[in-house]
C-alpha cells in the first residue's frame, strides 16, 4: 500500500482515476522540467550533444521509472511494481516513440553511432539480464523462480558504466559551446522537478494497484501496461516535438540510451536496495524475448539504409497493440504464457 492509499484509505475507482490522472499531469510537468533544467546546465559547461542525449537527458527522463521502482521497494515492500513498469516502459519506447516519430514527422534518419554503438549496446543489456536471470535459476531448487542477489545487480551496473565509458570515450575530443545559465535557478528547478515527479509517480501507482485490485489482475500486468504507459508518455511528446523540429537522430537515440539506464542500472538499484529479489522466471523470459527480438527488429530496420520509413514506423506501432493485447489476453485468462501463478512469484 503507498502512503498515498494510506492516508486516503478506502475510495471508490473513480477518485483513484482522477488520482492518477493528476499523477500523470503531475509527472509529466516535473519531467519535463528536470530535462529543461538538465540541458541547461549541460550547455552552461558546454557538454557535447552527444553526451546530453545519450547519457544526461537519458538519466532526466528515466527519473519517472527510478521513482516507480524505489517506490515500489522501499514502500510498497515488492520487486513486481517497479519491474513490470520497467519492462513495458522499454516496449514502449522501443516500438511507439521511434514509430511515432516516423509517422508524424516523416521518414527518420538513424546514424551508425545509433545503430552500432547505442542499439547494439542495449541488446548487450538485454543479454546480459538474461545471463543474471539464468543464473538465478542456478541458485534455486526449481525452473520457476530466479533469485537475483544485489552482487549480480551490482554487475549490471558495470555494465552501464561500460556504456558510459564508451559514450563519453568517443566524445572526449567534442565539446558543445558553453551557453551561461543562472545555475542556482536551474538547480531549483531540477530539485523540485524530482519533488513533483515523486508525487505524480505515488498517485499513478495508487491508481495501478486500485485498478488491479478491481479487476483481480496481478499488479504486474497493471504496471506492465498502464503505468508504463503513463511513465513514458512524456517521454513520447518530447520525441515527436525533437521530430519536429528536425532532430529525429536524437529522438532515436535517447530511446535506446533510456532503455539501456533503465534496464542496467534502474532495475539494479531496486535490487540492491530490496536486497536480492526473486523474479518469476516463466514470467519474465517471454517478455524479455519479446523484447530482445523487437529491438533486434528496429535495429534492422534502422540499418538499413540508416533510416526509418513512414511505413516502418507503422508497423511499429502496430506491434505495440500486439503487445497490448497480448497482455490483455493474459490478465483474461486467455493465453497462459504468463501465467497467474507465475505472475505472482515476482516478490520484493
């Protein structure tokens, strides 16, 4: 229970709808001024675009799937929350934003540093969750369960920092030109960016679990859709308006640099700090495999002649309503590839 559901206590669905509602505008609002506010302070000591996108504006707007996954921990007390919304946060920011992009503003440039370095890198991410999870496998008495112990998220981790290295290595030689800010003004906005988002995020969670609740759906499934969606929203609006005023490269990019803090160091830190978690390994291998050969899709499609049609940005969009109703098959009872029993193995 979050300390919003708490303090309210029992309410009807429909306050909890214009809880989350709220939550959502709220949300949105501080992060989209925690990424203002990052990239003024980024162009005040002259950070090169490339750093910015893939790394800083990266961390900015992922803020909204770090709060859900502390949340999620330390309040809520379980893993499940926080991992559903980082998981369906990646589809949807694999498949609609560059699809969204592609469609709105027309076809989408990529470059070989997107395609070779950002996009392979997060398929290394991917792989290298599967490898943690099947050692987890390893460590228990049955197939359905994978313990993940903060060692292993401290190893993903590393991971990131590869990443990083390999980001700021290219760029270290590049500098953008040093535009001068009121620093303390911008640091306001940034902090209190974080307060608002923190906020935005309790409500929207409330509003999961209620729902889940409601439909006696596993809170997974709920997070997995609906609140990923709610989380990753803004960060649609921000790269369809980058489309729009021509930098579609950098809408790309800040997709797979996302998905990658999200998967390598967001989803570790909920591990370190719930101290190991157990993760339902039936439950999360079909969604990662459907992950990894999605990505590995848009990145075909983004080789190929370094850009990504109108037509390509389509049928990406159209996979994303396979997913969905994929998940609403599950939580149906429809399909049994995630199955309830499995579902809800996936404990803090």
């Amino acid at each position: 229970m979050t300390l919003v559901q708490e303090f309210l206590g029992e309410q009807s669905l429909v306050l909890w709808l214009a809880l989350g509602t709220v939550g959502f505008l709220l949300t949105w609002q501080g992060a989209d001024t925690v990424e203002a506010a990052t990239s003024k302070i980024s162009d005040h000591y002259g950070v090169s675009q490339a750093i910015q996108g893939g790394i800083i504006a990266a961390i900015a707007t992922s803020f909204p799937e770090l709060a859900i996954t502390v949340i999620s921990v330390l309040v809520l007390g379980e893993f499940g929350v926080g991992a559903g919304a980082l998981i369906g946060t990646a589809v949807f920011n694999i498949l609609v934003i560059p699809g969204a992009v592609a469609v709105l503003t027309g076809d989408t440039p990529t470059t070989r540093g997107i395609v070779y370095r950002d996009a392979i890198f997060y398929l290394v991410a991917v792989l290298g969750f599967f490898g943690v999870i099947a050692l987890g496998v390893l460590g228990t008495e049955g197939t359905e369960a994978a313990k993940i112990t903060p060692q292993m998220g401290v190893g993903l981790l590393v991971l990131y920092a590869a990443y990083v290295v390999l980001i700021v290595g290219g760029q270290k030689d590049s500098q953008g030109d040093q535009q001068q800010t009121n620093l303390p003004r911008q640091t306001g906005l940034f902090v209190g960016g974080l307060v608002v988002v923190l906020v935005g995020v309790e409500f929207m969670i409330g509003m999961t679990i209620e729902i889940s609740d409601a439909l006696d759906a596993p809170p997974f499934l709920m997070s997995v859709t609906v609140l990923s969606i709610l989380s990753s929203f803004p960060d649609l609006l921000v790269g369809v308006e980058m489309g729009e005023r021509g930098d579609q490269r950098a809408a790309v990019a800040n997709v797979f640099g996302t998905n990658t803090f999200n998967l390598v160091m967001v989803l570790p830190i909920g591990v370190i700090l719930a101290g190991g978690v157990s993760i339902g390994f039936l439950t999360a291998v079909p969604l990662l495999l459907f992950l990894f050969y999605t990505t590995l899709f848009v990145v075909v499609l983004g080789a190929t002649d370094f850009e990504l049609t109108r037509l390509e940005g389509y049928v990406l969009l159209a996979m994303y309503l396979l997913f969905l109703l994929w998940m609403v098959s599950e939580a149906l009872g429809y399909t049994s590839a995630l199955t309830d029993e499995t579902l809800r193995t996936i404990l803090g």
